[in-house]
C-alpha cells in the first residue's frame, strides 16, 4: 500500500469528530487580481456544512461576490519527531505527527435569519460552552451586524499521520520516545496514537486506524 494511502482518514465520523474540536480553520478565496487569499477564521461545523462569521465588509466577502469556489483547512500539530529518534547525525530524519482536513466548496452568504441564528449560536456553544450567556434570538438586531458565510462541501479530504505506518514495535518504540521526552503534547498526542499511560509504562489500547 501507498503511504499516501495509510495517511488518508477513511472514517467520516473522525472527520466531523476533528472538525468540532479545533478552533482555527483557513478559508481561502481568489482576490480580485487572480491571487489566493487566506485567513483564519473561527467557525463550526453544523449539518455538514462550515458555517463563518465575519465583518459587513472586507476583501474575502469581494472574493467570494467574484468567484464563490473557496478552500477552507484544517490541522493540528501532535508532536514534533526530533531528528535523533530515528538517527543523531541525520536531520533528513525529522518528522511530524499530525491530523488535517481539506475542504473544496462552495461558499454563500447566510440570508435566512433563522440559519443565521442557528450558525451564531453554534458558534457560541462551541467556543463558550460553558454557557453564561443568553442565546441570539433571530428577531435581534445584531444579526445585521454581521455576515454568517457558509461553506458547502463539494470534497473533503482528510489526512493523518500518528504512527499507522508502522509497524507494531516500531509504533510502541516511537511512543516510549514521545514519553520520555515529555513534551507538553505528549499524553494527548499518545492518547490520539491509542496508546495509555500507565503506572508500568504504556498499553496499547486502541490500533491508530481511522
């Protein structure tokens, strides 16, 4: 097998899983003299679709007037493999663990006051989901103070990497690595890897397949 394909998420649930949990995403658009544009946003994944708050005006809202194909990215960084796990003179040998998700689609402006509510309060129970505030009601007049964009997949492409291409004893070697150095990452990037930290060491309790 490719490792192109081992690295491919095949699991849709992981995919919208991702999504929720990360914070930043980028959507990029062409600007009016033919140039990819990129911002990073926040946003929320809500019945399939990326849902974007933004200012009245600016330049990605005359990208997407122009030409409404955008891309929008996601990613996270687990861990950085230093050079000298695998060799201590060959820096070639530097790697990283990682998860992202590429979308391709189609981008509009949210009209309907009723999605425009339902999107700004998903936004906020994803950010503040402790609560303490009172829910935006579509009769209320910030919703014209803001433009919600909203971005309908046509493709999505995820891709990761956290110890799948290896083999059994090679993945246990490199998250005994990832352990003793300790990086701030580290249990959560060994989490993610299926991997428990224990009083004995560390357990395979999940193989990384997604």
């Amino acid at each position: 097998m490719q490792l192109i394909g081992i690295l491919k998420i095949n699991s849709f649930e992981k995919i919208k899983e991702f999504l929720r949990e990360e914070h930043v995403g980028r959507i990029s658009s062409i600007d009016g003299n033919g140039f990819p544009q990129i911002i990073p946003m926040n946003f929320v994944f809500l019945n399939d679709a990326i849902y974007i708050h933004s200012h009245v005006k600016g330049e990605k809202l005359d990208n997407i007037s122009r030409s409404n194909k955008v891309g929008f990215e996601v990613d996270r960084e687990l861990e950085f493999l230093p050079s000298y796990f695998e060799d201590p003179l060959d820096a070639s040998l530097a790697d990283t663990l990682y998860i992202s998700v590429v979308i391709k689609g189609i981008a509009s402006f949210v009209i309907d006051r009723e999605e425009k509510t339902l999107a700004l309060n998903g936004l906020m129970e994803k950010y503040q989901p402790e609560g303490q505030y009172d829910p935006i009601k579509s009769d209320m007049r910030v919703l014209d103070a803001v433009i919600v964009i909203k971005i309908i997949p046509e493709t999505i492409h995820g891709k990761y990497k956290i110890g799948q291409d290896l083999n059994s004893a090679d993945r246990m070697d490199l998250a005994k690595k990832i352990l003793k150095k300790n990086f701030p990452s580290s249990k959560q990037t060994l989490k993610i890897m299926g991997f428990e930290v224990t009083d004995d060491g560390l357990k395979m309790v999940d193989e990384p397949v997604w």
